[in-house]
C-alpha cells in the first residue's frame, strides 16, 4: 500500500551538504559538526501491506515525527521516494504530487490522527466525529449514521449531542480516534495517538483499535515510543535510531532476534507473553530428546525423554492420534476449546487427565493459562494437524526467559 524508498529529511539551512556525508555513514551527530544540520530521517525504507499495522517505535527525537510527516508531505523530504497504490490511479509517487493533488490526497486517501485531537469546541461530539468526512464531502445523512457507528465502536454511542468539553481527556481521545476511521481514507497515519493518556486508558484503547482493525483492515501507519504498545498493536514493527530505521520484522521477530545493542536494550524489558508463540518455544519433533516407544495398528509412538511416561501416538502422516499416560487413553482438547471454558478447569490433582493441543500460532500467555487445566505437555500441531513439537514446563520457562527455542 506504501513503500517508501531511502527517505531522508535534512534539517537546517543547506540540507543538500548533508547528503554525501550521510552516503558515508558519517553519524547525525558528525552530520551535525560537520555541517550544522539536522538529519530528521536517514534514508528510510519500508513496505507497508494493505490492511495491516505498521508501527514505527524509538526513543524521543530518532525521527518518527519527521517520518511520518514524509509520507503525506506536510514535511518535504530532502531526498527519496514514497510510493502509494491509489485505488483508481494505480502507483503513485507522493514525492512528486503538486499542492493540488496532495490536498486531494490528504483529504480523501490518508487522514491524519495526532496525539493531541484538537477537537473543534463547538461542534458536537458526532458531528466532530463527522468531520474528516465533511471535508470530503459526503452528504449529511450518510456522515452522521457513518460517525454514529463509529461512536458506537469506541463506546460512546450515547455521547453524540455533548460537547468536547463535557468529556473527559480519555473520552475526548476516543472522538479523535473515531473521528480518522470515520473516513474511508485507505491509509490512517497516527502519530503517538495514545501517549498522552494513563496506563489502564492506554490499553483500553490500544485493545479498542485492535478490536477495530479486525473488522475493519485498515492500513495503519503508527508511531510510538513504547515497545509493549508496539508490539500489541503492530503486526510489523520497524525501529528507529537517529534517524535511521535499524530493524523490521513482526514483534516475535523482533523480540526473539534483536538485531542491534539498542533494539536489544528494548526488547530487554518487553512482555513476551502475548507475543511469543507455540512455534517458536516447542521442543522440535526433530529433536534427540524424543524417544521412540514402538509402533501399534500403524500409530507410532513416542515419548520425551525426560517423560517416557506420557506417550504420544502419531498416524502415518504425522498427526495426533492419541496420548497415553501410564498405557491409559488420555483424553486430548484443543487449548482454544478449553480456555473459553472456564467450567472445564479440573481440580489440580486432576490436571495430569487431559492433553491439549494448540496451533503454531497460539501465544505464550494463552499457554502458559493451559497450566490451570492440564500439566501434560502442550502438543503443538500446524494447519494439517501434523505435529511440530511439544510444550513442557522447560520450554515455557526458556519463553519467559530467554525467549527461544531449546534450553542447551
Ligand atoms: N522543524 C525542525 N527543524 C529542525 N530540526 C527539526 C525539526 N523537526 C524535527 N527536527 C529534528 O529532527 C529530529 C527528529 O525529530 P522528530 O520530531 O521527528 O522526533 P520524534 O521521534 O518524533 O520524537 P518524539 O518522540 O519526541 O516525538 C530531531 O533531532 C529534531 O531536533
Ligand atoms: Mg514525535
């Protein structure tokens, strides 16, 4: 949807003087000695989906401002491409767009969430909500049941006819927030949205625009300066350090292989748990801690070595067929099933009397909870049902500690 390609922003009076030296990999603070300008953004360059989130997240000052304000041209940038799939005029190259057509743009294409909303006082709080698609110049009617259902998705359906004023800051942000998806602009940019509310509002609403973005695929593009919420809300992540974007990857990417000291230093104080997945902690099928324990009718069994009790059985095509522990059937639940059914959780004498399997997919949090209802290991099986491998306390511990794959 966009890609942008070595943008650069150069602050100061001879931005061009900069260019060389940046093509020398000379820092922004030699940049700054050199020749007294600022680099803002140091040759960014990155592809956002159609549909996804991307958050950009560093510390204050590394660029995100700057580099967001590239990609609708409320800041011309120094040098690079951005390039933007319109729906009816294929790719465009937003660096070389005239005034005209950027108005067009920001109006209709790629609207703006900031992280003070500046809601307009004298308008109500629908018609605030409605704003955005005013500009654009839909008729009345459709704005206000547009901006009613909107309201009702924030959860402030019954607030239409208030004022800003009589709201408080956390609701006045969720206005905002309903006022850039009222429009069907393909591309939302949000600039620190949430960074001004308190911590039990933040993640309230960093929940609410997850919730949102499953129903709606709107292509995100979000700023932030905290990991966690990066990681929550971000199905990629890119990060920023002076000016250059120094890693991109999904948040269990960036999480399990920081690629540099300071990404590394981020990830360092990041909540693994609703990041990490089945995937990346079982102990692999492959593994030599597997034990074969004979083959019976055509299912072959095996066991961990650190368990020979609890034997799992696998058909020809390496799919669950059954658990046994002390030569007894166990019964075998999926861990979605049984974590919707709280009635389910068994006495804890008695969790040694189910196995569960879970998806590739099924994050370390949702595991970890696995534990309240059974103590056997977790069967990890992909799309074909084939299993991957197997999630025992060890790996679980490794996850939460470590944050990879088998403990040496
Ligand atoms: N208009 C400007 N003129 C000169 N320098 C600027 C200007 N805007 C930003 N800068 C510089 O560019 C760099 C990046 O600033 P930017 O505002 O993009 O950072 P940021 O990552 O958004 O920080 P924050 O998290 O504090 O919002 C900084 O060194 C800043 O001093
Ligand atoms: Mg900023």
């Amino acid at each position: 949807m966009i890609r942008a390609e070595n943008v650069t922003k150069i602050f100061g009076s001879d931005p061009e003087s900069a260019i060389p030296l940046l093509e020398e990999n000379k820092t922004k603070e030699e940049i700054r000695e050199l020749t007294g300008q600022t680099v803002g953004v140091n040759k960014a360059s990155f592809d956002i989906q159609q549909g996804e989130v991307f958050a950009i997240m560093g510390l204050s000052g590394c660029g995100k401002s700057t580099l967001i304000r590239c990609i609708n041209r409320i800041i011309d940038p120094t040098a690079g491409h951005i390039f933007f799939k319109h729906p009816d005029r294929g790719e465009v190259d937003i660096t070389q767009l005239d005034e005209e057509a950027l108005r067009t743009l920001r109006k209709q294409n790629m609207s703006m969430v900031f992280q003070h909303f500046a809601l307009l006082p004298h308008r109500t709080v629908l018609s605030n909500v409605g704003y955005g698609m005013e500009i654009q110049g839909r008729g009345r009617r459709k704005r206000q049941e547009a901006a009613q259902r909107v309201l009702d998705m924030v959860g402030l359906g019954p607030w239409g006819r208030s004022y800003p004023s009589e709201l408080s800051g956390g609701m006045q942000q969720r206005v905002g927030l309903a006022r850039g998806l009222a429009t069907d602009a393909e591309v939302l940019l949000m600039d620190e949205p949430f960074s001004a509310l308190d911590p039990l509002i933040k993640v309230d609403m960093q929940q609410e625009l997850t919730r949102i973005q499953r129903e709606l695929h709107r292509t995100i593009l979000f700023i932030t300066h905290d990991l966690d919420e990066a990681m929550r809300i971000g199905d990629h992540i890119a990060i920023m350090e002076d000016g250059k974007i120094v890693q991109i990857g999904s948040p269990e990417q960036i999480l399990v292989n920081p690629r540099t000291e300071y990404v590394a230093k981020f990830v360092e104080h990041a909540d693994p748990t609703g990041v990490i997945t089945a995937g990346t902690i079982a102990l692999p099928l492959d593994s030599d801690k597997f034990v074969s324990a004979g083959e019976r009718d055509g299912i072959s069994y095996l066991h961990r070595q650190d368990l020979p009790h609890v034997r799992y059985g696998m058909d020809r095509e390496g799919r669950l067929h059954d658990v046994q522990m002390d030569e007894q059937d166990v019964p075998v639940r999926r861990l979605e099933e049984v974590l919707e059914d709280e009635s389910a959780r068994p006495a804890s004498s008695e969790r040694t009397g189910l196995a569960l399997t879970c998806g590739e997919d099924a994050v370390l949090r949702d595991i970890l909870r696995s534990r309240l209802y059974s103590t056997l290991p977790v069967a990890v099986t992909n799309g074909d049902g084939r299993v991957r491998g197997l999630i025992d306390d060890p790996e679980l511990i490794n996850g939460i500690l470590e944050k990879r794959g088998e403990i040496p």
